[in-house]
C-alpha cells in the first residue's frame, strides 16, 4: 500500500506521540530543504529540517535563516 505525504506524515506523527506538522508548516518545511538543497549538497535538505526540529525554531523561521545564509553565501 502506498500512502499520501499527509498520509504518511500522520501515521508517522502518531507513531512518534506528536501532532502532525500544519499546512503551513509543511510548506515552511519544503521550501527550507529547497533551499538548503539549493545552497549545498542534495543530502543537506533533510538534515537541515532535522537541525531546525532539534533547535525547536518554527519552521519558517528556519526557512527565512536558510535563506538568508544561503544569500551570504551565494555572494
């Protein structure tokens, strides 16, 4: 059986004893690995929404924080 990303997402959530992450925050979440996928190696995306989980920074916080350094470093 192949599941939805939201699917997944709130199986996976249960499993873990945490809410499943919000709309917006999912779309926080794609566009930092975006970034961070776009900055670096492929391989940095998820490890960097890892690292914003571990921090507790809201998700579009961590977005606006990749896209800033991925702006310094870009010049």
């Amino acid at each position: 059986m192949t599941l939805t990303d939201r699917d997944w997402l709130r199986r996976f959530a249960a499993e873990l004893g945490v809410r499943e992450p919000t709309e917006d925050e999912i779309q926080s979440l794609l566009a930092l690995a975006g970034t961070a996928a776009h900055a670096s190696e492929r391989t940095a995306a998820p490890l960097t929404c890892w690292l914003v989980g571990v921090a507790g920074t809201d998700p579009a916080e961590g977005r606006a924080t990749a896209e800033r350094l991925a702006a310094e470093l870009d010049h």
